[in-house]
C-alpha cells in the first residue's frame, strides 16, 4: 500500500480523503436540501445542526487535503489533448474553491444570524461576524448558489472520470479507486496494459 502519490498513480491518503470528501459532499447537500423542506421547529434545527457540523468536516479536510495535495507529487495527467488538462486543472481548482467557500460562507451566515455553530456538540466556533440581518440574506442566497456551483462541478468531474474510463479507456477512474491501478508496482507494466 503506497502512502503517497506518485507520477503514475495515488496514494492512499489521497484516495481516503477523496472518497471521504465525495460521501460528505453528497450527504451535506442532500442534509442542506432536505432541512429546507421542514417547517420550522425542532426537527429542522437538529438537521440544521448535522448540516453545520458536516461542513466544518468538509472546510477541515478541504483544508487538509490542499496542504496534503502541495506536499507530494501529483500523477501525470492521462488526457491527451492540452485543453482537456487545463479543464481538468480549472475543475480541480473550482472543487477545492468551493469546498472552501461554501461551509465559510455558511460559517458567516450562521454568524450574521447570531447563530453559533457548534460542531457535533463537543465545541462551538466563534462568530465570524456580528448579527447582521442585511448580511445573513447575502449569504443565504450566496450559499445557495454555491451547493449548485457544486452540485455542476462534481457533475462534471464524475462525466470526466467516466469519459477516460469509457471512451478514452484510460487509466484516469481506476488510479483513484481504493485497488485501483497505477500503483509504484505498476509501473513497470507497457503503456497498453496500464489503459486496458
């Protein structure tokens, strides 16, 4: 098992924490959109309350993950075409922005609202903010607009990884997944049976 990345594959900090962060990611928007739905009492707060708490686990291991990411070296991309790496890159790059932006931004919301964030109960984050009404409406609506940036950025990503493993038939799918290929012990397979 290979700790860190390398030129042709993943290590599995870096796949422990993708994977991890897609689950968080899903259940956190599904959370969001679900709390939405119920009328204002005691069952949205505790829902209200997982949501908060989830997205401070995504802001950490977003975090995490970034400092992780500049500390070892990233496989070589499979695209072939140099617009196809860019988007790869830009998509990455607006993945990791959101997922930064979005609990912030839901941080400071909660702040304007005169709401403490408290994280699983075992403590509260202070506010970011002080209580501003004006400011909470902002953020609300930008909030919003950030789980749909989201929801269109890991759409894309998810088309990309099955665009490789399906019709580019390339290596790009499998080197993330848990056993998946590209390990320092492939390397020494030809480049055909590495894209099979």
């Amino acid at each position: 098992m290979v700790i860190k990345s390398h030129e042709k594959g993943f290590g599995v900090v870096t796949k422990s924490l993708h994977w991890v962060m897609a689950a968080l990611v899903i259940t956190v928007f599904s959370i969001g959109w679900y709390m939405d739905l119920l009328p204002l009492g005691l069952a949205k707060l505790e829902w209200m309350s997982r949501h908060k708490s989830l997205g401070v686990t995504v802001l950490s291991l977003a975090v995490l993950r970034i400092v992780w990411r500049l500390c070892e070296p990233t496989p070589k991309a499979l695209g072939n075409h140099k617009l196809e790496r860019l988007a790869a890159k830009l998509g990455h790059l607006g993945l990791y922005g959101v997922m930064i932006a979005m609990p912030l931004s839901g941080w400071i919301m909660s702040s304007a609202a005169n709401f403490p964030v408290s994280v699983f109960g075992l403590f509260t984050l202070p506010n970011l903010v002080a209580p501003n009404k004006e400011l909470f409406e902002t953020l609300r609506t930008v909030h919003w607009g950030l789980s749909w940036a989201i929801v269109g950025l890991v759409g894309t990503h998810i088309a990309a990884a099955l665009k490789h493993h399906f019709i580019d038939r390339d290596a790009t799918l499998r080197r993330m997944l848990p056993h998946g290929a590209a390990t320092k012990g492939s390397a020494n397979l030809s480049e055909d049976q590495r894209n099979v």
